[in-house]
C-alpha cells in the first residue's frame, strides 16, 4: 500500500506524495533533499529556503493530482499556509518525507 499524507486546504481533500521520479528532479536541481531534513527541526525553518519548501510542497501534489497546473498546486500551497502557517507546512513537508521512506520517522522532536 502506497503511503500518503491527506490534507484539507481551501475546503478540498488533497493526497500529497513525493515519487521517485519527482524526487530525483528536485534533487537535480536543488542537491540533496536529505541533507535539508538531516538536522531540521521547526525551530529552524529559516535554514531552508522557501522557494523550496513551496517547491517540495507543489510537487508532491503532482502525483495524485495530475489534472492541478502549476498555478493551482501553488493556490493549494497558499490556502494550505494561510490555514496551517509556516510550521504546519513544514510539518506536512516531514510528513511527506516520512512516508515516503526519504527519512526515519519523527522521533518527536519536530512536533
């Protein structure tokens, strides 16, 4: 069974789940996506840059929502931050990597 994470933004129920192909794109162009969560805890959210934690977040729309252009997964990413702020995207973004099998499950630290 895949794993995925669910979310809700803007009202609408979303499945978010980064492929393989989509990672080794994201890694091509920013490096390695592990190396970012090696240390990452909540209280160092400025130690990623943004644009790729929006990045990370559109992209893992793309698989379970491939009808969504690139300016809809990014309205789902606006209404998803307006809802849940900053840590609760890069909760969802640790989620994702976790499920995934990218990274080890939380051992708490980042909730």
């Amino acid at each position: 069974m895949v794993k995925a994470v669910n979310i809700t933004a803007g009202g609408k129920e979303y499945k978010l789940k980064l492929s393989g192909a989509t990672v080794c794109e994201l890694e091509e162009k920013y490096g390695s996506l592990l190396g970012m969560f090696e240390s990452f805890d909540l209280s160092s959210v400025g130690s990623i840059k943004l644009s790729i934690i929006i990045e990370l977040f559109c992209a893992s729309l793309k698989k379970y929502h491939p009808e969504l252009s690139k300016d809809e997964r990014m309205d789902v990413y606006d209404a998803y931050c307006d809802e849940n702020g900053i840590n609760g995207v890069m909760e969802t973004i640790t989620g994702i990597m976790e499920s995934g099998g990218y990274i080890a499950e939380s051992d708490g630290k980042n909730a």
